[in-house]
C-alpha cells in the first residue's frame, strides 16, 4: 500500500491542506504516511463552530452513544477501516505495521495497547459509573434529575475536548473514549509520528454510528498547538514538570505530567522481598518503561542491593529485537536523538559517587544500542544511597528505577509526588498515612504492579469533572 | 514588455542613477564619500544592472548610525524630508529618508488593483503599524488617489516582539483584542470597501465579523510571510472567495512588489512577487557565495537593491528567503517566490508577530 495522506479532519469533513508533511518508515526514507498540516489560525475559527459538533451528538442519547462506543470498540480492534483520502482501507494487522513503523513500538507492545484502548471501549458504562459515583446516564440526556436521592444538574464546561496527544504511547487515546458517550465532541492534535491510533479510533466511532462532527483532528505546528491550547474550553495535555507548572492555576487545562510512580515496601513485609520481584520488574518494563504509571522509583527500608540486583538480572533480559519478534518488549525512539540525550542525562547523573548502574554487569553491551536503524535504551536500574542523589527520583522514557534505602518512617517526606504508588505492607497505620498523604494519586496497598490501574477510578483527573459541572436548580411549583 | 526590454530599461536606470548619485551635485554625502573612500567611481564602472555586484552589500548599520541628513541628495539639499522607520522586530529599527517615492511606488500599485475589488471612490481602512511607517502615509495616498478616504487603527509590532520574547502570550491576545476592537467598530459603521492589514490581523478580524458582509472586497496584505496553505485559508476562509486578496512583499527600503492574485488558485496559492523595477530589484541569491544568482525554482536569500532619485541601497541582504521564480507576461522580470524568513528551517525568528 503506498503511503496514506492522513487529512485534516474538520468536523469529520476532511481537508487536504496545502501544507504536506512525510513522515518516514523509521531508518529508511520511505514514506509512511503523508500529513496535511493546519494552521493556527484555522484552528481558531474552527473552535467557534463546535457548538454545531456538540449540537451533531446531543441528537444521540447517552445509552445510543454508549452503544455507539461498545460497538466501536470491536470495529477498531477487528474491522478494515478507510485510511487518508485516496480510498484506502487499513485492516488491523496494517495498522500495527504502520504505527510500528513510525514511532518504533515492537508489534506486540501496540497489539497489547490495542487490547488496552478495545478495554476502555467495552467499558464505558463502568467508566461513567466510577467517574460520576453511580450517576444515571439519563441526567446527561435530561439536564438534571436524582442521584442518591438528591436532586442534580449538570451542565457542561466546554463544546469540545482538546487533547494534545503525544507520539510515544498509543494507549493515551483512551484518556479521551469516553468523552463521546458524555456528548462532548473532541478536537485532538497527533503526535507527529503518531496520526495512527487517533484517526483509526474515529474511523471506528463514524463506522459504528457516531456523527462524524464529532471529531476534529488537527495535524499542526507548535503555534497550532498553542491556538489550541489558549483557545480551546478545555484541554488535556502531556508535559515535564514545568508544563505542570505553567498551567496549575487554569482549570481549563489538565496537564498530565511526569509521573513519578513508585513501588514501595514496609518494614513488616522486606523479608519477603523475593516475592514481590516479580512485580517490580513488571512495574519498571511495562510498556516499555513509557508510561507515567511505570515505577521510576523502588523504596525500601533494607536489601537495597540484593533488590537491585535480583531486578537487574531479569531486566537484562529485556532487549532491543527485531519490531516483529512476539517476544520484543523494549521500544526504539522515534527520534534517536531521544535516546541519545536520555543517556547523556543517565551518564551525567552517574557520575556522583552515590548512585551506580547495577544493570551494567547483566546487560549485553552498552545502555545505548542501535538495532536495525533504530536506538534503543535498555532497562537500567540505579542503587542510589539516598534521595540526594540526582538519579534517585527521575523518570525516563524507558524502563528505568532508582532503588534507594529509606527507614519507613521517612519514606512519605522523601518521596514528593506519585502518580501511582504501590505499597507492599500490612501495617495499618502507615497504609492510613499513605492514605492521607495528598501527593499520591493512586495508591495500591499490597502487591499489585503500579501499571495497573482501573478506569473507573480516576488516577488523574476526573474528566466528568473535567467536562461537566453541577449546578443547583429548583423548578416552581406548577399549579 | 518583453525581458529583453525590461532588461534594457533596468540597465538604463542603474546608469542613471550612477549618474545621479555619484555626481558632486545631485549625490548625498554619504555615497560621495563613499566613492571618495572606495578610489573607484561608478559613474565609469558600472554600466548595468550586472556591474552592481562590485559594490558591497549595503549594511543595516549604515542606516541606524549615519546621520539622516547624509542621505540627503545634493539636488534635495534644503527640502525637509520624511524620516521613516522599519518595522523595527528584528533589532534596532532602521531610517530612510523620503520625500515623495512612497507616492511613486503606491501610484504605480494603484494601477495594478482591480477597479472591481478595489472600486474608485470607496474608502479604506489601514490596520497595522502606523507611527514612523512609511505604509502609514503610503496606504492613505493609495486610497486619495483612487479617490477616496483612509481610516487607521494603529498596532505596535515592536511592542508585540516583547511580548512574544517574555512568552506573555495572553497579553499578546488582549493586545490584539484591543487593535480588533477598535477595527471592527470602523468596519461595522463607516462605509469601507477596501483594507490594508497584515495576515494575521485580517484572520483576526474575520473571526470577529464576516469581512465580506461589511462590504469589503478588495484587501491587500503585506507584512510578513506567508505559506500557501495560509494564503489559501485567508482567501477561502477569512474572505470567503468573496473579496479579493492581494498579497504583496516589501518595506520601507523597497517599496511594494505585487503579486498576482487572480492566478493564486491555479498556482496552488504559491504567491510569486515582482520587484517595483526598474525601481527596486530582487535577486535570488547564494548565501555563501552572494555574487552567484540563484537557478530558477531554487531557494536563495533576498537581495535588494533600490534605485531612485531620492534612494540608492545596493545589494541589500533582507532577512528573508525566496524561490527565484520566472518572469511573467504582466511583469516581464524575476520574481521571488514562497518568500519566507531567512534561515527558517534552522533556526526560530520572531516573524509574523502582527
């Protein structure tokens, strides 16, 4: 199949623009796809026309919309879908091939991505359920009515969902699923080597019945992305600490950010360290190490040698293969310098005295590997004698901890934030601690790996809360 | 005009201007001690457009240290003079002295507008920069001379520049919120049928109101640079295929080249501009080696050079980049295509902040 040109999508109506961009196959200079590009200015007039979107899905009610989505789901994980403009059709097993040859992903890290976003689809009624605390579907289609007993109201916040969505990790595309069902239309820019998953997920909604208004895809530029940004009602967006920072105090704006998730074990339970290994080695690689809620950080009162080690030695057997190979389980960067500056800024933390790459006496071969055209950073785990060291609470986009030795006692004013936080412990009053600690996220008593998580549960904003908001109301007694 | 001829009547100008500017009584101080300086006189040695490689590039610095009273021509001597400033976003602003070349260059446009997009008597309205521009008083004696009136909203580009550079994005928006405001309010109540503005303002103003409904139909654009993707969303979009855009490239230093609007679409909105000659020429050229003129359909950077009585700027390097682009039946010398800032796919320049 030669390369797709992936359009605009404006409403669901899509635009050619004038504007082309190639993205390559990685290492070759075959294209993979071509991509239409929007300015920022067009984006702009488009974001005063979603009412007419939100008008296009308020037709539907929510339980058609849920149905709409189920049905999606097993249309973007088993039917041939149109891809760009020329006509073309991409089966499933095409969409793997193309996703894996832009953004480097090993064929089975997107197939279980794949399973991941289907999930979400299958269970949007619970997802609703667990982010509106039980509340009828009905209400959205109503405006207001009981919950509990109470009366309620709900109103939305915005006219469409912006999501600036990142290359690195399909699954984040569930973030925005249930937005359709909640009749909020979404305006999502992509990735740059990433058109994929997005375009095929709305090529499944259209196919399963879902107003094509609904959906705006806007391949652009940085300025774009800032249009976006400034312009739209409410805006989902991935960043380091300082895009946090920058947007804390915009409710519009929820920054999903570094995720600093770590797994954690008491005092009462370290010796039986040996049985949680196999958690924390799932908590570190899965994914690839790319995800937020992968642990960047292992704290533990003692051991903190034999934990590296044992670690290390099962890590080490995680390494760059072949995209096809079904046992791959590391990822190439879509862009190699990436890798390169990780393991310049991994190096550069290496040379304080504290902290050394247990890993390096497992692995083959350096941290930094090039596979057939493509770089790779393999799994590294860093024995830091304490949280002063540079390496001890940092997260990379590859499968990285730090293992630092803490008493118990100190643990939860050394660790700052997490994402998601998995304490291995029985002792009561330290998991009511935790408990009461507002730095964690999700938190995970007992052994369970910290990638995961459950989608009726919110580990980072709440987007009913995101998108709706409860207002009070009363109607006069008619007579 | 064929190319031959043009070429002719471009040679004829340079020597002319030689003559002019290199000639005890007619040349301003700077250039007569500049040849005295260089030991060479190009009275003798430059007879055509070709022989103005032999003289340096003209440097930014010239016109932001000199005093203005050196640019003055001998044959002006004791005439006062309009200063006017460049755009003044990328360093220190430079200053030209003018007396009446920006009534030259905005006549010779003016005969280049459609009576139908740009009707004879309607009124305009500039927004943009004014104070020190030369566009200010350029704009207004378009619209005198096509017989009608000017309304102005002034904007400060240099003040938007440091903005951007603080990052106040927000405060940039409420800046411009406050230039539209004031535009739209003109648009809605007087009776205009025509606008100068730069892109990014007419995009503003059309997320505003229809431009097209409020009777306007011609707009003419200049400023910065544009892809053919955002010409196309101006014209389409902003404009509604309803008014006519007239994108044109130019400055303070040049004057105004015009492009073609009525070929945009067949042209996939690629917009090729052509030099006011025999006043002012733009050639393509080699950034390393900027004696060697480009092959057309290349990218090069701008060089300018101006030749008028009141004006002589040899071999000045712009700021930006351009296709060289064949001549055209209507202009029957190069053009400069896709014109976009210098260095753009290497480096970030603050362009394009109004």
């Amino acid at each position: 199949m030669s390369a797709p040109h992936i359009p605009i999508l404006r409403q669901g109506k899509p635009y050619v623009s004038l504007d082309v961009q190639t993205i390559p196959k990685l290492g070759t200079d075959e294209a993979a796809a071509e991509i239409s590009f929007a300015c920022s200015d067009m984006i702009k007039y488009d974001l005063h026309k979603m009412g007419d979107a939100r008008e296009a899905l308020k037709k539907f009610s929510c339980e058609e919309l849920v149905e709409i989505t189920k049905k999606a789901g097993e249309i973007f994980l088993h039917d041939d879908l149109p891809i760009g403009v020329e006509g073309g059709m991409q089966s499933p097993e095409d969409y793997v091939l193309a996703l894996a040859s832009t953004s480097g992903l090993p064929h089975s890290l997107i197939r279980m991505n794949m399973k991941r976003l289907g999930n979400i689809f299958g269970q949007i009624d619970d997802i609703f359920q667990g982010l509106t605390r039980g509340l009828s579907w009905g209400v959205l289609d109503k405006g207001y009515g009981e919950q509990g007993g109470a009366p309620v109201s709900f109103s939305p916040t915005t006219n469409e969902l912006a999501v600036i969505l990142p290359s690195n990790s399909p699954a984040v595309n569930a973030l925005w699923i249930p937005s359709i069902a909640m009749k909020v239309p979404v305006l999502l820019k992509p990735g740059r080597e990433e058109p994929w998953t997005p375009w095929r997920i709305i090529q499944a909604f259209i196919k399963a019945g879902c107003p094509a208004e609904a959906f705006n895809l806007y391949p652009t530029q940085h300025d774009g992305s800032g249009a976006i940004i400034r312009r739209a009602g409410r805006v989902m967006l991935f960043g380091d600490d300082s895009t946090v920072k920058q947007y804390e105090n915009d409710e519009r704006i929820e920054v999903h950010g570094t995720g600093y998730s770590k797994f954690v074990i008491g005092e009462d339970e370290i010796e039986n360290w040996e049985q949680y290994i196999d958690s924390m080695v799932e908590s570190v690689s899965s994914n690839s190490g790319r995800s937020c809620i992968c642990t960047s950080s292992i704290v533990v009162p003692k051991y903190g040698d034999e934990i590296a080690h044992a670690i290390s030695k099962r890590l080490a057997e995680i390494k760059p293969l072949a995209q096809d190979d079904p046992t791959a389980k590391l990822s190439g960067f879509a862009n190699p310098q990436f890798a390169e500056w990780i393991n310049e800024a991994v190096e550069e933390g290496l040379e304080s005295s504290g902290s050394r790459d247990i890993t390096a006496e497992y692995r083959e071969g350096e941290r930094f590997q090039e596979n057939a055209g493509m770089n790779y950073l393999q799994p590294t785990i860093i024995r830091v004698d304490s949280f002063e060291e540079p390496l001890a609470l940092r997260e990379f986009l590859f499968p990285f901890a730090s293992v630092v030795e803490c008493p118990q006692a100190e643990v939860l004013e050394n660790i700052g934030y997490s994402l998601v936080l998995t304490a291995v412990t029985k002792d009561t009053e330290w998991i009511n601690q935790l408990f009461d600690c507002p730095e964690i996220e999700r938190l995970n008593v007992g052994n369970v790996p910290t990638n995961r998580i459950s989608w009726n549960q919110p580990h980072e904003g709440n987007l009913f809360e995101f998108l709706y908001t409860r207002r009070s109301f009363a109607f006069a007694e008619t007579a | 005009m064929t190319s031959d001829e043009a070429r002719s009547q471009l040679d004829e100008r340079v020597r002319e201007m030689m003559k002019w500017h290199f000639s005890d009584e007619t040349g301003c101080p700077f250039w007569l001690d500049w040849k005295k300086k260089a030991g060479w006189d190009p009275r003798e040695e430059v007879k055509s457009y070709d022989d103005i490689i032999k003289f340096p590039h003209f440097e930014d610095e010239w016109l932001r240290d000199e005093k203005n009273e050196r640019f003055v021509p001998n044959a002006y001597k004791g005439r006062p003079f309009n200063v006017f400033e460049t755009g003044g976003t990328t360093g220190l602003p430079k200053q030209r002295v003018g007396w009446e070349d920006y009534k030259h260059d905005y006549e010779q446009f003016s005969d280049q507008l459609s009576d139908e997009f740009f009707p004879k008597g309607g009124n305009w309205i500039m927004v943009g920069p004014t104070g020190p521009r030369r566009l200010r008083l350029a704009v207004e004696h378009l619209a005198n001379v096509r017989g009608g009136s000017c309304y102005h909203v002034d904007l400060d580009p240099r003040w938007v520049k440091k903005l951007i550079g603080r990052k106040e994005l927000d405060q940039v928006e409420r800046y411009q919120a406050h230039v539209m405001s004031q535009a739209v309010e003109i648009i809605k109540h007087r009776d205009i049928s025509c606008i100068f503005t730069t892109p990014r303002l007419l995009a503003s103003i059309g997320e505003r109101i229809s431009i097209s409904d409020h009777g306007i139909k011609g707009c003419f654009c200049g400023g910065t640079s544009m892809t053919p993707e955002y010409v196309r969303f101006l014209q389409e979009e902003v404009l509604e295929s309803r008014a006519q855009f007239v994108p044109t490239y130019g400055n303070t230093l040049m004057g105004l080249a015009v492009s073609i609007p009525e070929e945009l679409p067949e042209k996939n909105y690629s917009v090729t501009y052509y030099a006011p000659q025999p006043r002012a020429v733009l050639r393509i050229v080699d950034p390393e080696k900027t004696e060697i003129t480009k092959d057309y359909g290349e990218y090069g950077r701008v060089e300018l050079t101006t030749l008028s009585h009141e004006f002589f700027m040899p071999r000045f390097l712009e700021r930006d980049e351009a296709i060289r682009r064949e001549p055209h039946a209507k202009y029957a010398w190069d053009g400069v295509g896709d014109v976009r800032p210098f260095g753009a796919l290497t480096k970030k320049v603050i362009e394009g902040v109004y």
